[in-house]
C-alpha cells in the first residue's frame, strides 16, 4: 500500500525573472556598436580613410594585373 505521507517530491526551484539582464546586454550592446561605428567613421573619413582605400585598391588592381 502506498503511504502518502512518505512521498518525496522535487523541490520546487524559483526562476528569477532575466528579462531587465536581457535589456541591459542588449543596451550595451548597441552602445558598443554606435561608438565603433562612429570611430570607424571618423577614421575612414579623414586622411587615414583616403590612403587606406587608395592603397587597397591599388593593391587589387595589381593582383588582378591592371594597375
């Protein structure tokens, strides 16, 4: 016969609530990305920018044998 008192039973586990910790990464997450795009702005529009994309492709011009 099964005794109802001696039953065990898993305890019960609370979840804690992660939705604000799920905001806050994105939130910093977008931070992150809004600062490394406007660094790479300002690098890429100023004379840094210039010489890169010219020595880039002139660099592909030259592998491909047109420059």
């Amino acid at each position: 016969m099964h005794d109802s008192r001696h039953t065990t039973r898993a305890p019960r586990r609370t979840r804690r609530d992660q939705r604000g910790i799920t905001t806050a990464e994105y939130a910093v997450g977008t931070a992150a990305g809004a600062g490394l795009a406007g660094l790479l702005y300002t690098l890429l529009t100023g004379g840094l920018g210039n010489r890169l994309i010219t020595t880039l492709f002139d660099h592909v011009l030259s592998l491909l044998g047109l420059g």
